[in-house]
C-alpha cells in the first residue's frame, strides 16, 4: 500500500464553496503556489470566470411537449476540443432539459475531467441539466477564448482536484467561477483565437475526410449486402405515414408512435430481411441479461473488479478508464451479471445513447450496469466481433430506434424487442472475413486519425504559449 502525505492551509480550501477537504484539492493548495489558475505561469492579471460573468438567456425548460422542435445536445454527443456529432431533433423531452440561449460556453459538470465543453453555436439547442452555461464580458475576455481553455488538458486536470462524488463525480458551479484566467489585452486574445481557430478547422476538414468508424461499417455493409445509407437516409425525412387499425392490433404492444411505425423503420427492416436472416434470438447462446444497479456504498476504487455502466460504451468501443471499481462483495452478489471476452454490451436507455455497442475484450472482470444490456452470442453461430459491427450499422440501429418506448430521451428499449430484430445470417467463414476487412480499415482508420492528434497537441501548445505571454507564431508558420 502506498502512502503520501501533504499539508495545506485551511483557508486554502475555504475558497471552494463546498468547504471540501479531499486529498486531491488539499495537494493541490500545498503544491501549486497558483492553486486556482488554469493555466500557472502567466505574465498576464487574473480574474476568475466569476468575476468575468454576466448575465444570460440559458434555463431549464420542464419536461413535456416543446413549443417547436429543438436540438438535443447531450454529453455523449461531445468529442475532444468540444466536437459535436449525432445532434438529434426532440419534440418532446421526458426530463427537464437546459435551454441555451445566448450563453458563450457549456462545460459539463460531471466527470468534467472527460472535457465536455463546447462554444454554443445552438441558441435554441437543449441538453442536460449537467450543462454549466458561462457568459463572459467580451470586453475582458473573449468567449471563444474561454471555451478553448476548458477544452484544454490545463482544465481537465485541474477540475478533478475539486469533484466531489464517487457514483456520479462532479465539479460545482461555484467552483468554476472560482478559478481563475489570464487577461492577455484584447489585441493578443484575437490573435490567439485566429491561431486556434484555424488549427480547429484543420482538424474538422480531417474529421469529415477521414470519417467515423460507423461510416466505415455502414460503407462495409452497403458494399458487401446493398444496404443503402443515402436511401435510408431519404426515408428519414418522410414525416407521414397511414395506418389502419388491423396494423396497429398485429402489434402486441398496440403502439400508436410515429417512430414504430414511421416508413424508414419499416424500409430498414425490409431491407434487412430481404437478406438472408434469422432472429437475434436465434444466434444468442444464453437470454440477454439486463444489468444491475448500484449504490454508492458498493463502490471502492481500489478494486479490479469493474462496473460496466452506459459511460463504458459511449464511444462505440469499451473504455475501461470510464468505469467504476465494486467491491469483492458487490461482485459475488450480481455475477450472474458479470462479463466476459466477447460479451455485447448494449445501452437500453437514453437518447443519444440507446442502441450504441462494445465488445468487452479479455482481463475484464465486472458486472454490467442498470441501464445496459448484456448479449452472448453463440460463437458457433455468430461471430461476436460480426455481431458487434452488425449491431454499429445504420440500418440495424434505425431498427433500434423504431423500437424505442418512452417520452423525449427517457426511451428504451428491452431484451424482448432485441430478440426479434434481424441479424445477417451468413457462414462463419464469411463473418470472419467480413471481421478482419472491418478490423483493417479501422486500424487504418486509427493511423490517419494521427494527424489529428497532432493538431490538437499543437492548439494545447499555442494555447498555453499564448496565455503565458510567449511567442507561439512558430507552431503555425
């Protein structure tokens, strides 16, 4: 067991408004002679975002019915340096939800070391109530500016010294507005800006050249069995649709949604089983397993034993750094809940979320979360590498979203619905190759997404060059 030991004033943790005496802020106070800068160094005055702040349009909007269609803009919609991808349109929310108005900057206040922080380009866009709205005086700090600083490593390291939380760990407002920012004069934050937005839009103009990994399956797919996103894509804007009673009575659930019955679902579906094709039922070697839920006494950081919750899976890969430890007890408790190599997990609640799969790969002991789904295939039936790829398909996960029950983004989806989707059903030998085409083109997928990287990198080190009064010209020549 190792032991370190630091001191620190207690007017140091004082300045948070939470009075918080965990380890982590009081090493902070007693090592860091700039405790609340975000970035130390700077030749630059200082003021809090606090002090910067001003007055904005953002608010909580109650759940129900939407006076008009808005964009929902929810975490796991926010990529590195505040990229936004899978925005989708909502009618109706089934939780409050955070209006933006004209605030400047929405930083997340849990798990803020994920670095969920955007520039709001969607003043009508809703999201979260996790959503921290800033708006700042332009006249001393220009927002773009500050939007970039929380997207910054500066940031996401320092936020986790003032969290507070084991299940849910989050950082307060209050304790935003404490920290600190320098105040290059107004002539040098322009300049610096115009040097971060451009490397930004380097980076987006590689983003949409290179694609995503789920571009990469839905090529595949439409290649290999004629599944055509761009006709999927133009039956998602058919908004009408007839039905007649005997249809709807067919249906055990007797559901009048738009969704269930919408022309894409049943285009995607047809297209799907005009393949060769059985149940997902059929190929699964046990029932699908819902997770199990989880109280904060459960936890314990120091163990190796993991909780595999919707946030290990929201980047269509598991991530190990997302998950929680359990206790030995907790694990013997639920194992009939536990994973292992080659197990799907899916999530079955939340909009944005729902339907987005990982394989949990070997050396994981865990037990999958409330809110996930557990899917065993039967490897001599289907590949579970093939059925996680099939799962990421556009047309599969459109299936999904017909299946969908529940009012705005509090939707879901159970195991009896999964059963009966189809799944592609070809030899194994065919699912192996279609695993290692699709395993190659995502490695090469990994190896050009590098240069991204670099870019990022680069805006980090123009960043804090430029906040420290250093020249950065050099790095964009």
């Amino acid at each position: 067991m190792n032991f370190s030991a630091c001191t620190a004033k207690y007017s140091d943790s004082c300045v948070s408004s939470s009075l918080r005496l965990s380890a982590p802020m009081l090493t902070r106070f007693a090592t860091n002679p700039e405790p609340l800068s975000i970035v130390t160094g700077s030749k630059y005055p200082r003021a809090s975002i606090g002090e910067l702040s001003v007055a904005s349009t953002a608010c909580v909007v109650k759940k129900g019915e939407l006076d008009q269609a808005a964009q929902l803009i929810d975490l796991e919609n926010i990529g590195p340096w505040g990229a936004i991808s899978e925005v989708g349109e909502v009618t109706s929310i089934g939780s409050n939800r955070l209006l933006f108005g004209d605030c400047d900057v929405l930083t997340s206040k849990l798990r803020p070391y994920l670095g969920k922080t955007i520039h709001n380009i969607y003043p009508e866009g809703i999201g979260t109530t996790e959503w921290v709205p800033l708006k700042v005086d332009s006249g001393r700090l220009r927002p773009r500016l500050l939007g970039y600083l929380l997207q910054s490593s500066h940031y996401v390291e320092m936020s986790s010294a003032f969290m507070a939380g084991k299940e849910h760990p989050r950082i307060t407002p209050e304790d935003i507005h404490s920290l600190q920012v320098p105040l290059p004069p107004l002539i040098e934050q322009d300049a610096l800006i115009k040097a971060l937005d451009g490397l930004s839009k380097s980076c987006r103009d590689l983003e949409l050249s290179i694609g995503s990994e789920l571009d990469l399956v839905d090529n595949f797919f439409e290649r290999k069995f004629g599944l055509d996103v761009a006709k999927l894509d133009a039956q998602t804007l058919l908004r009408e649709r007839g039905l007649n009673m005997a249809g709807i009575a067919s249906n055990p659930d007797m559901r009048f949604s738009f969704k269930f019955h919408a022309p894409s679902v049943e285009f995607a579906l047809n297209a799907l089983r005009s393949l060769p094709h059985k149940r997902v039922g059929d190929f699964i070697a046990e029932d699908i397993v819902l997770g199990a839920s989880v109280s904060p006494s459960d936890y314990d950081s120091d163990s190796d034993k993991l909780y595999l919750s919707m946030a290990t899976i929201k980047s269509w890969a598991f991530s190990r750094e997302s998950a929680n430890g359990v206790s030995e007890k907790y694990f013997a408790d639920n194992v009939a809940k536990s994973v292992r190599e080659g197990d799907i997990l899916m999530a079955r609640s939340g909009e944005g979320t729902i339907g987005k799969v990982a394989l949990v790969q070997g050396g994981i002991r865990g037990i999958c979360a409330d809110f996930t789904m557990r899917i065993r295939m039967d490897p001599q039936l289907c590949l579970p590498e093939f059925g996680r790829f099939y799962f990421m398909s556009k047309y599969f996960q459109h299936a999904v979203y017909g299946e969908k029950k529940g009012l705005g983004n509090n939707t879901n989806i159970f195991p009896v619905q999964m059963r009966e989707l189809p799944i592609i059903d070809v030899p194994l030998a065919r699912q192996r190759d279609a695993v290692d085409e699709l395993t190659e083109l995502r490695d090469d997928h990994i190896a050009e997404r590098s240069e991204i990287v670099a870019l990022r990198k680069k805006m980090e080190e123009v960043l804090t060059l430029g906040l420290r009064g250093l020249p950065f010209s050099h790095l964009i020549a």
